[in-house]
C-alpha cells in the first residue's frame, strides 16, 4: 500500500479550560492536547496530531481509523471537474 506524502485536513478544534490547564479537542478525531494557555493547548494538539498521522500512515490504517471514527469515503470525480473548468477549442 502507498504511503501518504501530503494529507490536508480541516477539522474543529474545541478550548476549554480545566484547573489549571487549557484542552485542545477534535471530536472528529477523538483527539487532545493540553497545555497552560490555548497557544500551549493548540501546540499540543498539533504535536498529537503529527503523531497520530505518522502512526497510521506507517500501518496503512488511515482509511480504517477515520471510518471507525464516523467518517464516510466519497468518491471525487476529478476528470468531472477537471473538464468542466477546460476550454479545448
């Protein structure tokens, strides 16, 4: 299986403040990261992040991991696309 180069995401991340410390959430990921403030928080997040992308990348489970999660495959029909944006006269 081909390994992911380049993956682009877009997900919601939540603050919240508990004691001390600020929490990063992605529910879609069902992933945190915690810190003092919400920069340290964010850092953290995306340190995990990072982490969680290697991981899955190099067992080849992404696919796995993001339908276990709730998330849904959708077929993108780039020559659809693609033509529709080309002049060829």
């Amino acid at each position: 299986m081909d390994k992911i180069k380049n993956i682009s995401l877009k997900v919601r991340i939540l603050f919240r403040k508990e004691s001390d410390f600020y929490v990063a959430y992605c529910p879609a990921l069902e992933l945190s990261g915690y810190g003092y403030n919400k920069s340290d928080a964010k850092k953290s997040f995306s340190e995990n992040l990072d982490i969680f992308l290697e991981e899955v990348n190099e067992k080849g489970t992404l696919d796995k991991v993001l339908l276990n999660l709730g998330w849904s495959l959708r077929k993108l029909n780039f020559f659809k696309n693609l033509s529709s944006s080309l002049n060829f006269s």
